[in-house]
C-alpha cells in the first residue's frame, strides 16, 4: 500500500469559503480517480507546529502504479488548476510505502 501525504498553506486573501470548497474538491477526487483506496482531507488542527499548513490530504493506494497514475489524471489536474496552483503559497508532499 502507498501513502501520499500532502499539506497545504493557503496564500493571504484566501477566505473560509474557499478553504471549505478547496477541500470538499480534494474529497472529490476519491470518486473521480481511479486506483484510489482512501481518502480524507481535512483542516489541520495543530495550530501550533503546523508552520502555516492549514490543510492536510491523504490518499492511499494499493500500488505505486496508481499513485504514478494519479499525478496526471484529468480530475487531479483540474483540482491543481483551479485550486492548488492560484490558492495555495507552498505544499509539501510525501509518498511512501506502508
């Protein structure tokens, strides 16, 4: 099983509305993307050690052939487009085997 793990900091400006849409979007792509086992997104509660990071996502998959798959899918990328590239200031990532 493959874990993909990823945090959001949201750029200033971004309202509560937003968030809120950023992350039923990243829910979304649990129906929208094949290969996917889980996934939850979510407001980090860890306000003190976060570093500005105020959504979490995480996916898991059953092989590394459907996380290689994920990246480029349509549905994925149109939640890049619309969402992550002009919402978000950084993201941090990490996949791994579990």
């Amino acid at each position: 099983m493959i874990e993909h793990i990823v945090l959001f900091k949201m750029k200033q400006g971004v309202t509560e509305q937003q968030r809120t849409e950023f992350i039923e979007a990243l829910k979304a792509l649990r129906h929208n993307v094949p290969g996917i086992l889980e996934l939850t997104a979510g407001r980090n509660l860890n306000e003190e050690r976060s570093q500005g990071y105020e959504i979490a996502l995480l996916v898991r998959f059953g092989d590394k052939n459907s996380l290689d798959a994920y990246g480029p899918h349509p549905a994925h990328q149109d939640v890049v487009q619309k969402y992550v590239l002009p919402w978000c200031e950084s993201v941090i990532v990490a996949d791994y085997e579990a």
